[in-house]
C-alpha cells in the first residue's frame, strides 16, 4: 500500500480531513465541526480523533501530517501565535506538539492562505505558471506567493498577508491597526455590509426584491446576481472596489511580478464583476514592468485548495521536499 499523509484545513466553523497518497490523490475524507468555543485543546483533540478515524478506515496512519490555521503562525516552532476569529486567539499553543503526540507522525503548520497557494500551486493554475500571487478573499482576506515554482514564506511562514495592504490612506479603521486595508474593502463582510447600505436606502431595488427584504441573504452570489440583473449603483460599487482590489494587486506585480494572479474564496465567485476591474487596474497602474502577459484569474480548485496545500505540505515532508 502506498504511504499516506493527512491533512487539515481548519476554519472557523469547519474542519475538513483527509488522507491522502503522496502524490495528493485523496483516498479518505470528513468535515467536523470546530467546536472552537471547546478552546484549542479540545479542537486538536477532535482532529486527531477524526484523524485516526479515517486512518483506521484506510488501515494505516499517516507518516506525517500538514494544518492550515487562520491566523499567523510560526511554522518554526509548530505553534500557532495568533487566531483572530478563534475564541481564546490560540496565543502560542504548541499545535505541532500536540498533533504530534495525539496521532504519532510529524505535524507541520501553515497559515491558511498559504496552504491555499500552496495548494494552487501544486494542483491548479500553478501547473501552467511557476510564478503566482493568491488572494483569498473571504470572511479575511489572506494571500501567499509562489516564485519560480516555490511558496515563500519568510523566517515564520508570514510572507503575502496581502489583506492589509493599505489602498486607503485615511480609509476605514482595520482589525489591524491600520487604515484603509483592502480587508475593509473587499472582503466578504465589507462588501455586504456596503450593499446592506444600498439596500436600506433604496438603492439596490433588485437585491433587495431578490432577498425579500431580508439582508441576511445579502451576499457577494446574490449581490452578483442583482448587479448582473441590472442594479447599477451596487454594480458601481463592486467595480469601485474591485479598483481597490487591483490597486493592492497592482502594488503585489510590483513586487513579484507573477505570471498570475489568482483570486479565491466566496468574493471571488462574483467572477468578472470582480475580475475585470482588477486586470484594468493593473494595466492602468503598472507600466515599469510588462502586464500583458499577466493574467487574472478565479481558483481553478477553489475551496478545496486550502486542504489540498496541506496535504502537500505533509507529502514534502516525507520526501524531503521544500514546499
Ligand atoms: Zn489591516
């Protein structure tokens, strides 16, 4: 039987498990709920026991093992350093440590949008392009970078947290610290919270008849779907804010320039109501290095990436690899 490894996406309400071959090719997997109200503690001893479970249905356990967490982390150490939508924020717990002594193999930890691009890397757009930049554009907004076929992730895996680029220099104020970060711009809540606005003050007709007038149904699909349909001030300002998007990934080629710019998560399901802004901008706001060639691009494996990159993670492990 070929050897396995198993991997971890943790999110805030969800944790998706898998087992897979080296090659990343899944044989078993499960969603449990978080629980993370339990504290950190009782969450990892939940994955290791979900862990074992599909380790006992597959009739091997794994030889070592990857978790994307949602928050910075030091993959050094194996501990996690901050989790800001976890109750407790998860202030250095010794996740690795833990995992480690629960289900017996190696654990290595990742942040979690680096675990997606790492993911996009190995199995998606990164198949046709060594270089790529990936946002991932949900409740947060994260990013990772992959240069000449590697994930690069600094002294403690905290390279791309392109969510706080500030586009905005007195914009709104930021979880962070900061103004005007694209995070309070274009992240899942910011652009709902906005069309909520335009809702309520009668300016998005056709959304608010799409959600009968319940704004807990407001988000970026049925946004989509109003601006698509013909509500053009809520058009206007998706398209605003996909400016400010392009403006931060302007600033990400500046840098890196990548071949590709990936963008992920539930915004970017709005598709080219998203994605054409950002492509004009860049071709707008970059004219030191070449962008024609630079596309913009949705996730080719979308929600999975995450979960695919730590089985990747967990596979290099094995074979020595670097990620
Ligand atoms: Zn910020």
């Amino acid at each position: 039987m070929p050897r396995l490894v198993a991997g971890v996406d943790l999110g805030g309400t969800t944790a998706s498990l898998a087992l897979a071959d080296l090659d990343g090719t899944i044989v078993h997997e499960n969603k449990i709920a978080t629980e993370s109200y339990g504290g950190p503690q009782r969450v990892l001893e939940r994955i290791a026991e979900g862990i074992l479970a599909l380790a006992e249905e597959a009739g091997q356990k794994p030889a070592a093992l990857g978790i994307g967490l949602p928050g910075l982390v030091d993959m050094e150490s194996g501990t996690s350093r901050f989790m800001p939508n976890l109750p407790t924020n998860w202030v250095n717990v010794e996740v690795s440590q833990i995992l480690s002594a629960l289900i017996g193999c190696p654990v290595k930890l990742i942040n979690d949008a680096r675990a997606a691009t790492l993911g996009e890397l190995r199995f998606g757009h990164g198949r046709e392009a060594d270089s790529l930049a990936l946002f991932t554009l949900g409740t947060g907004i994260g990013g990772g970078i992959a240069i000449d076929g590697k994930l690069r992730l600094g002294p403690i895996g905290a390279a791309g947290e392109f969510g706080h680029l500030a586009v905005l220099p007195y914009g709104p104020m930021c979880g962070c610290g900061n103004r005007g970060c694209l995070e309070t711009l274009i992240s899942g809540p910011a652009l709902t919270g906005e069309a909520v606005r335009l809702v309520r003050s009668g300016r998005a007709p056709i959304l608010n008849e799409l959600v009968k007038g319940d704004i807990s149904l407001v988000t970026p699909k049925t946004m989509a779907e109003a601006a698509n349909a013909g509500d053009d001030v809520l058009k206007a300002t998706i398209t605003l804010r996909g400016e400010y998007l392009g403006i931060g990934a302007a600033n990400v080629v500046m840098i890196v320039h990548p071949e590709i710019i990936v963008l992920s998560g539930g915004v970017a399901e709005m598709g080219e109501l998203i994605l054409e802004p950002v492509r004009r901008t860049i071709r707008e706001r970059v004219s030191m290095v070449p962008t024609e060639a630079i596309r913009v691009e949705k996730s080719q494996i979308g929600e999975r990436a995450g979960l695919c990159g730590t089985l990747a993670l967990a596979a290099d492990t094995v074979t020595g690899e670097p990620s």
